[in-house]
C-alpha cells in the first residue's frame, strides 16, 4: 500500500524506514523519545517524512547516483540502528552518499541543481534520471579531488545561494545556468581562493 512513512540515514550510510504512528504527539514538557540508536561518532543527517511508493535518489561523492523505492527500505524499529546502505546499493568501498532526494509522480519539480565542494555547478532536467540502473549512473563528471556534496530540486526559477569556508558567499538565478545532460562536468559557480572550498547550497 502507498502509505506514509519516515525515512531516517546517517552520516556513517545507515538507513531504515519507520511507521509514523512511533511518535506519539506529546504534550508541553513532553520528554521526547530517542527516534534512532546511533553508533558513537556517527549522527543523524536526513529525515524525510514521504510515501512507500515515492522513489529515493542517493547522490554520492563520487558523482553518481543510484534509485530505490521507498518500500525496499527494511521497516524497523524506532530505536534500531538501521542497515547499512551499502546493502542495497551497488556503492564502491571509496563511495559516500552526499545527498538523499525523494521524487513522487505528483512533484511540480523540473531539474536536479548540484554544486560540488570546489564550487562547480550543474543543472540537469529530472527525466535524464528516470530509468537509474541498479548500478547507478554518472550524475555529473567530476574533475580531480572534486566532490559533489549538495543535490536539490528545484523549479526552473529559483534562486542558488553558495557559502564558502571563508565566509564568502554568491547568489544568483537558477536560470542563469543552462540545463545539461548527465555526462556533463558541470560550469563554475564561484571563483575560489586556493584554500577555500564550499560548504553549503
């Protein structure tokens, strides 16, 4: 059944899928309840609250991504670690998930826009991802020492904010970079100075 549910990964490529019915609405001065047993050193980095029947697109540093529907996801409990995505991707043992991104039929989105640590940006219309081997497939090519660490959706009209380590930052108009196929290395977002790299979109 397409029903909702909660997606929870962390930092360290552990997921797992949950009932919503786990958090009971508390009243004020509630305690809160632990929603996930984590290794030590590892954190939660994305919860997503969607339907079993939207599908997941995992970007990792390396440039690619890979696709799997929400219900492949093991349901487990609310205090569970999860497992660990490499059992469900095909991820090479170098390869990290950057970026999680769930599209269901009914988006009004036009395009993935993706930034990489040394400032390189690309945008690409959604359809080039619609059939992801279970291999995965290149999302951007990437030059050397590069990483691709930010993925969003976005409208065809929004507006890109980069920060960088230095406190620097530019914004500018999504429509001022023009749409490109996957095998794309992507156009220079902003200049940087030698030691600075971006860290966030």
């Amino acid at each position: 059944p397409n029903e909702p549910t909660i997606i929870m990964a962390t930092q360290d490529g552990y997921i797992k899928r949950m009932n919503p019915g786990v958090y009971r609405v508390q009243k004020r001065g509630g305690k809160g309840v632990i929603g996930a047993t984590t290794k030590e050193e590892d954190r939660i980095a994305k919860v997503l609250s969607i339907t079993t029947h939207d599908n997941l697109m995992f970007f990792t540093d390396t440039g690619k991504v890979f696709q799997t529907k929400a219900y492949e996801i093991p349901e487990l409990l609310r205090t569970a670690k999860g497992q660990a995505i490499v059992n469900f991707l095909q991820l090479s043992s170098n390869e990290k998930i950057t970026a999680l991104i769930t599209l269901n039929k009914d988006d009004a989105y036009k395009y993935l826009f993706m930034a990489t640590r040394d400032g390189v940006v690309k945008k690409v219309a959604i359809e080039e991802f619609i059939n992801i081997r279970r291999s995965g497939l290149i999302a951007i090519k990437l030059y050397e020492g590069d990483s691709l660490n930010w993925v969003r959706l976005t409208s065809g009209s929004d507006d890109i904010l980069l920060v960088t380590s230095d406190g620097g930052s530019i914004r500018f108009k999504e429509k001022d970079v023009r749409g490109m196929g996957r095998n794309a290395a992507g156009v220079t977002g902003i200049r940087l100075s030698k030691d600075d790299y971006i860290v966030g979109m």
